[in-house]
C-alpha cells in the first residue's frame, strides 16, 4: 500500500537525534511490548509479514505520532483481536480506555510464476505497480530501472505472506540503483541497494 | 483514529492488556519476559559482530567464509539469527568506500549480531532521509566524509540483513582480536560511523550523548 | 518538496467525516487565524505561494496533527518571523509557551524558458522533476501522460514566488488523466484533471 | 517538532501572539477582523454560486459566456473573486457526467463564489483518497453514482478555481430563479452532492449533520 510508512525520499524532516547509548528500551513497557510481539511471532499466532503490515495499517495520524514500541504493541493488538485471540471491547475493558487499532486490511496477491531469476550485473526495471495490501517495494524505486548485485535465497513473498495465504518462496535480488536515477537533481550522490522480490522485478528495455 | 481516540489508555496499560490476552488463550507463557530479557542484555549485542568483525580482520580465510555465507560464517563464532532472518550478507568498507543500513519502511536489522536498533535508527528522520541526503545526514550525524568516499546505502526491504564490516584502522597493526573487538561500535556496524582517524573521535561517545 | 502535504493517492485513511452544516468555524480563534492571513496577503507580506510554502515546510508530524487553522497560523508566524515582522522568542513571550515554528526553506528555482504552449488535445507528460523547494506538482502525475482540456491564463510561477524569486507569468494547462494511467489497477474508473504549469510538462513521446 | 513542543501554548494565545505582533508592525489594522468576519459570513456565501447557477440554468446566453468566461460572467452578477484567483472554470454535469473538485496539495476553492470550503474538504481524508477512490468516497458520502455515470475529479492545483454546475433536476421546468436558487448547495458546486432524485435525499442536511 502507498502509505505512510513509506518514508524513503520523503522531505521536510529534520536532523535526526543522533545518540549513542547502550540504553535499549527507556520504559518497562517499551520491553514488554517487544517481548511480546517476539513470543507471538514464536507461537506461530502471525508471520512477520503480517506483523509489518498491521503496523503499517495503523491509521496514518496514529503511525505518525506513535513511538516505535506503540506501533509494536498496536500490531500485536490489532492482531490478536484479528485471529479471534480476543475482542477490541475485552482489550478496552483491560486497559481501562481507549485502545486504537490498525484499519482493517484489503485481500493480498499471489506472485507471479512467469518470471525467471534475473543474473548478476543484468539490468532490472522494478514493475509500474501499485498494490493495496502488503509489499515491501518502498515507493522510491517504482518504475526505476538499476542493476542486481546479488541474489537471496527464497523467503516467503509478502504480498501473499502479509495476508495470510501461504508462503510462497521466491527469492530476491539486491538491486542497485543510482540516486541520480532515483531523485535526480535532488539527491546526494551515492548508491542506494534494496532487496526486491523477483514478483516486483522486469528486464530492463 | 477511533471513536474511544479522546481517551486513549495508558501506554503499559495496554501493553498488559494484550499480554494477559495472549496469555489467557496459552499463547505467551510465563517467564517469557525474563527469557527475552536475557536475549536482549546477554545475548543480541554488538560484542557479537565485533567478535566477527575483529576475527575476520585477523584470518583472511574466515573472512572470505563470512563474505560468502554470513550466516554459516557468523554461527562458526556462536552467533545465530532467527528463522526469519534468511541471509546474512557483510559489506565491507573500503578506505574510499563507505557502506551504511538502514530499513526505510520499518526498522529491520540484523539484531542478533549488532544489537538492538538505536532509537535513532528508527526513527523517523533516518528512514525517511539517509537514502536521499545519505552524505548531509552522516555529516550532520558528525561525520563528514569527503567527496572522494563512495557511499552505499542498502534499505533493508526484504529478510536479506546487513552488517557493514568497517575499515580497520591502519594503526591496529598487531593488535590481538580482544583488543581490536574492543574498537568495533553498534554504529559502525550500521555505517553511521567509522573506526580510523580522522572519524573516529576519541570523545566520540560522551560527545553525541549531549 | 516531496513533503508529507502531498497527500493525493495515499492510501491508509479512513471515510471522510461528512458533515453538512452552515458553521464555518468551530472556535474564535480559527476565523482570527484566517482573518490574520487574509490581511497579511492583503499587506503584501507575503504571497499566496510562499504562504502555502510554509505550510508544506512545517515538521511532518506537525502537519498531520494539526487541524487546518493551525496551519494556517503556523505559516503566518513563521513568516513574520522569516521575514523580520517579529522574532521567534518574542513570539512565545507574546503566547506564553512553545511556539512550533514551519522548518527552513530551500533555494526555489526559475521556470523554464524554453516550452512553448501546448494546444488542447495535446498529449503531455509530467517531467520526471524533484525539486526540493516550492512545486505545485502533486507526486501523483509526475512522469505520467494526459491530455490537455484547456489553458489558463498566465499566473506567478509557484517555484519561484514561493521563494519571493519574482512573479513569472505562465499559463497553466488543464492536463486530464485516467486514473488507469495514475494508479493502474488499484483505483477508481475516473479521471483527474489537474492544473499543470508550463514548466512542468513536456510534450508525450 | 521544536525545542519548545513540550510546553506548546494555546493556540488562541498563539493566534494573538501573531496578530498582536503584526499590529505592531501596522501590518493589520484595527478592524480588519470585523470586515473579514462580514465577508465571510455576508459575501462569500454558496448563495451567490447559486444565483449563478439558476441564472445559468434560466438563461441559455448567460450560460455560454459563464462556461466560456466564469469570473467575467460571475461578475454580471456581482460576484468578486480575490486577486489570485485568475480563472474560473465552471464544469457541467450532465445527467450521466458528474463533476468533483478537490485540492490535494492543500484546500483551495472558489470559496467568494461557492463558499468557504467545509471541515470535510480541508481534512486529510478527502485530500488523499477522492483523486484515487473516488466512486468510492463518494458512496461512502451518501451518493452511490451508477457505474455509468462518468465521474471527473478536479484537482486544484494552480489558481484556476473550479465550480460544479449541478445537473438541473427535470421537475423543475418553470421554475422562478429564485426557486431553482434554494435548491443549490454548497456541496452540489461542490460535487459531493447532485440536486435530482434519486440522490437528493429530502432529508439530506439532517441526515449528515448526525
């Protein structure tokens, strides 16, 4: 989905708050939330595609403003009452107030089995596509053509994976690209590699 | 966001909300807390990486096991990754080549090998800037490096993990791999910091914690 | 500026909050807020390009939480800052408190001089353009092909007078597109008309 | 957002900060809010769109030079627009054509001729989903237009303005002006509402207000 946690390129924010410090988590809730979303992910309750996309469907004022640990907790929350695990009104009663949740989800897609693995150093143009479930294309590089520098072994395609309909193994190549072909004139110069699964990718014209 | 947004409950409140949930249908058990405590503090810190940086700094062999399979390479020295954690690929700095990480649409890294992500890895600013501005944000993030330096941002999009294998500093010549571990910080793991002079500051991090 | 303003096409929001009623504002306060730009455009403090300028350029989460008229007020006082009406610290003297501010501008850029008009019924396409200053160039078309329906008369150059860089006088050009060429396969059968300067569009292939 | 996003002050005690600070300066001057408050709520009413729209509809000369020239014909009728704004484009619905206006990029109207934009328009939902979704958003809104009615979103993106001449309702032949004139609202110029049946509900205003 073009949603708001596809921040890549986006502009207008500041410096970052750049501090070293061994300090991992500043609040007793901030480790129980991520102890939490560990154990479900282990009890098999959700996949970690599913995971991100619940947190990317939080409503996009409520993304924003959350901490990283809210976001955390919200998917977890938003998938439990989800998988039936229990109710937006018994997670209210617990809390004792409100408690938002992510918006609900759209039917996902399958990959596509007409493509073939792409080689080192051939030329890649990501698809022209716009998806409005789960995908893990950031924006930036849509329709944006760069070279494979390496290839993965097979993960579970996300766009299936994040909706719950198999795991669909495909690999995906390390795509390099120019930011020069990403942002021209208003960029640094430099490279940017991004993971992309072969479903996203075309040969290059 | 919903009807109940005017009054939203506390925070922790929540958290224990979903926890007692989870807990009431098997779904969490108890003590797992404590077991993903000891992850965290004991387990998933950057003295893992630093082990497999120094020790690959040190034995060119395991260095190029590490650069071909970072997985197999890293688990020669005990370090695991979970299941879903499927590629381990080291990018090795270079004197004028600089690598860096991030994960523009969430905060993705290689956890059990660098360590948990610093706040400011995901936040917002960094993921939204770094593949863009990558040379403005390092030089805001206080380190300027100089035009000659190639940059290279990898995003973290798909279950492939990063670590950058830093450029060791020409006067560690000799040194044993305790001493050279003892060098090797989260951040230049994540490449938002190098370990040679004139990068590496000696106040580095007292300086950047104001 | 690619900024979080640039809002058409996002996806992730809820239904609209449809209401029907006469009351324009809901507090004082907001018909003073834009009683106050209304009289400040009509001053020539300010023009209508660097006032929406310094809506877009205030800090993301600060657009998105705020309600309209807080915008509105936010681009007032930052300009009155900016441009030596008054200073930030007086500002939260006068207030009380904090005072959130719009973040710097960028250097704007001249329009082009090179492009002819384009006639109705042309096919035109969007420059594939990032410019990190004032555009009115919504994400959604650039790069994308549509047809010209009609011309306007000439008006300022948004890039330029948002940057009090002059007024330079362009037409612009209704510019109709299908929503099957905007976001193939994942939007409404529509089409969307925008309103397309001069500078940047180019001739479709 | 800022060192001080803490302690933010009252946004009504930031409004007067600013007015109080222009003042000073002898850029506003005593009394400009009472004559923004009497334009606001005397002459930029959806009353004079719908005087130009039951004059369009009534007079088949007037009709052609509004569609041809909008703020030349509006001004036949007294109507003004503000400096910036330089073109007026009326777009007409047709029984199987439907019109909506929208602003992406911010909340622009042709607010001296129709009005001053509603809460809805201005909000981030509208912005980002009626150039996408929006048979979708407006079904949502109360009208479900049938799949053959052809739907054109207008984004106001320049300083064209842009206003909706509604279709007119075929049991209002003969009908006086000022008749035709009650029935046009605000979201009609709009296109968030059309004026025949079946989508004009009689109890439309109340039914939304809930």
């Amino acid at each position: 989905m073009d949603g708001i946690h596809d921040l890549g390129g986006k502009q207008g924010f500041g410096p970052v708050n750049f501090v070293v410090s061994k300090e991992i988590y500043h609040q007793p809730w901030q480790l129980k939330a991520n102890a939490l979303s560990a154990a479900l992910v282990a009890a098999g309750l959700f996949n970690m595609d599913e995971y991100r996309h619940a947190i990317e469907r939080m409503e996009p004022r409520h993304y924003l403003n959350a901490s990283y640990y809210e976001r955390v907790l919200t998917a977890c929350a938003s998938l439990c009452v989800e998988k039936g695990v229990t109710s937006a009104a018994e997670l209210e009663k617990l809390a004792g107030g409100g408690f938002p949740l992510a918006r609900p989800s759209v039917p996902g897609r399958h990959g596509r089995k007409d493509v073939a693995d792409f080689a080192v150093g051939e030329r890649v143009r990501v698809r022209n596509e716009f998806v409005p479930g789960h995908i893990r294309m950031p924006g930036y590089i849509r329709g944006k053509t760069g070279v494979v520098v390496q290839m993965s072994p097979p993960f579970p395609f996300p766009d299936a994976a994040g909706h719950a309909m198999g795991e669909e193994m495909e690999p995906t190549f390390d795509v390099r690209f120019d930011t020069a072909e990403l942002w021209p004139e208003s960029s640094d110069k430099a490279t940017v590699t991004v993971a992309v699964f072969r479903s996203y990718l075309e040969k290059a014209a | 966001m919903n009807s109940s947004s005017d009054n939203i409950a506390d925070i922790a409140r929540r958290v224990d909300a979903v926890e007692a949930a989870a807990m009431g249908q098997g779904l969490v058990r108890p003590g797992h807390l404590q077991q993903f405590t000891h992850k965290v503090e004991d387990e998933w810190t950057p003295a893992v990486g630093a082990a497999i940086v120094a020790h690959a700094w040190s034995n060119p062999a395991f260095k190029a096991r590490l650069m071909k399979n970072g997985i197999a390479a890293a688990a020669e020295l005990g370090a695991t990754m979970p299941p879903h954690h499927r590629h381990l690929v080291v990018l090795e700095n270079g004197e004028n080549l600089h690598n860096l990480i991030c994960c523009t649409l969430c905060s993705c890294t290689a956890y059990t090998v660098i360590g948990m992500p610093p706040d400011w890895y995901k936040d917002l600013e960094y993921r939204a800037r770094v593949v863009r501005e990558s040379r403005t944000v390092l030089r805001e993030m206080g380190m300027a490096l100089p035009e000659s330096m190639e940059i290279r941002v990898w995003d973290t999009t798909a279950d492939t993990r990063y670590m950058v294998l830093p450029y060791r500093p020409p006067h560690t010549a000799g040194w044993s791999e305790k001493q050279l571990a003892a060098l090797v910080s989260k951040e230049s793991m994540i490449g938002t910091a190098r370990l040679e002079p004139p990068y590496l500051q000696p106040a580095h991090e007292q300086a950047k914690g104001a």
